[in-house]
C-alpha cells in the first residue's frame, strides 16, 4: 500500500506540473489575446475618427501643422484652410502654368516672415490653381467640381440649381451655411450650420494685388471646363451679405483658399 501512495503522490505530482504549465501557457494566450484586442481597438478608434460626425484633428507631417475636419455628408473635409508654404511671393509675381504661393498682405519672399503675420495665421495661404493641385497633406485631395457639388446638395442646394452658374443657392441659404460666425464684414457673419466655417481670408489676384479680405472666401476646385469652352478651373466664392454661393471658372493665377477632402 505504502509503495501505491508514492505512485500515487508520483503521479500527483506529475499532474500538478502538467496543470501548472498549462494554466502559464492558457495565461499567455490571454495576455495576447487581450494585447492584440487593444491594439485592433486603438487602430479600429482611428479608423472610425473620419467616419463619425464629430470634428476631430490631424497633423501635417510635412510642417507641423494642424488641422480640425469634419464628415459632412458622406465626405471629409478640413474646416480650416490649408496653410502648406513651401515658398511664398509677393501678389506682383505669379504665373499661369507654375506654382505660386501668397500669405495676404506679405509683400514679401521670406516664408518665416510670412508665417509669423496674423493673415497666415487666421487664413493659411493663397494658392494659384497649380500649386493647389498638389498642396494637400498625403491621404487628403484638392476636391473636384462634382465633390464641392456634392458638398452643396448635402448642405441644402437643390439638385436642379447645381449646374447653374454664377450665384446658386440663395433661397435655401447655402452660403450663409458655409459661412464662419464671425469675421465678415458688414454685419456678413455666417450661421455655419454646416460646419465647413468657411472664412472672409480674400484672393490674390496673381500679378497684381490683394483684394477682399473680410468680405470674400475663394476656394480651388481640381476641375478644368470642358471644351468646347476656354479650358480654366472651376472655383467656389462665398461673401459678406451673399445668401448663395459663387461658381465660375477664373484664371490660374488666382491666388484662392484651398480645403482639402480625404482620400
């Protein structure tokens, strides 16, 4: 009997270990599995960011900046405008087919000069229509005609007025939707109900001069006319007192706000 008890207490001992180890090995899988819940849940949280109605904010890695965006609709947009400065001029220069780059008011050439105004810092930058094509942050674009069309239906232009022409949207009050709630002039302020807050920073008119800051806000679409037309892009203008909002195609050397969509 005694010789038993010790294959027994053997035996015991044997699975002791045997259960021992494999509660280590079943603490281990759960320790990953609940590691790798975490990091699916972090990834899954900056995923669903974009996706949910709330602003949230983003840098630019390419300067630092930061940036508020919003989904409106079924698109993301910054609410803010772009302030990417790779060069600056002044509004005297300024071409048709090269990049040119404008902080309101700075007659200068020197970009922390520019930076450290109070127009760069409440508007970002003008941009002529080619420097707009390629000023957005990786992940996010210049939008085309059919996505500020899109941005105008969601917000409250009827379908039927969104090919129209010069100004659209005034008895459903798009532009004053658009529109920042403060910084217009003469008594401009928008309701910003849409959340875009768009805002009064003027255009540059490239080769000659600033013009309008405080009661116009010019926006880039990536969008060239098609012929049979003169080919020139098409842009989007909101102003102090305007209920609508502007659509014509301008020059290239335009210096305009840009607002970039997510990809």
């Amino acid at each position: 009997m005694i010789g038993f008890s010790y294959k027994a207490m053997a035996l015991l001992s044997v699975d002791y270990n045997v259960i021992t180890v494999t509660m280590i090995i079943l603490k281990t899988s759960l320790q990953i599995l609940l590691l790798g819940a975490v990091i699916l849940f972090s990834v899954s949280c900056e995923d669903y960011l974009p996706e949910s109605n709330e602003p949230f904010d983003f840098t630019d890695s390419r300067d630092g900046n930061s940036y508020t965006a919003l989904k409106i609709g079924d698109q993301t947009w910054m609410i803010k405008n772009l302030a990417y400065l790779p060069s600056v001029a002044p509004s005297s220069e300024g071409s048709e087919s090269s990049p040119f780059y404008y902080v309101y008011d700075y007659q200068g050439t020197d970009i922390a000069e520019a930076i450290a105004t109070s127009n760069y810092e409440s508007y970002g930058v003008l941009y002529n229509w080619h420097a707009a094509l390629t000023a957005c942050p990786s992940g996010w674009h210049l939008p085309t005609e059919t996505e500020w069309q899109t941005l105008e239906m969601h917000v409250a232009l009827d379908e039927i007025d969104v090919d129209r022409i010069e100004w659209r949207g005034r008895p459903e009050l798009l532009g004053t939707k658009l529109r920042s709630t403060s910084g217009w002039d003469s008594d401009g302020n928008g309701d910003n109900s849409s959340g875009f807050n768009a805002l009064p920073a003027g255009f540059c008119m490239g080769g000659g001069s600033f013009q309008e800051e405080g009661r116009w806000a010019t926006f880039w679409t990536s969008t060239e006319i098609d012929p049979p037309y003169n080919v020139l892009p098409w842009y989007r203008g909101l102003r102090s007192n305007e209920d609508g909002v502007h659509r014509v195609t301008t020059f290239y050397h335009s210096g305009f706000s840009v607002r970039c969509v997510k990809d």
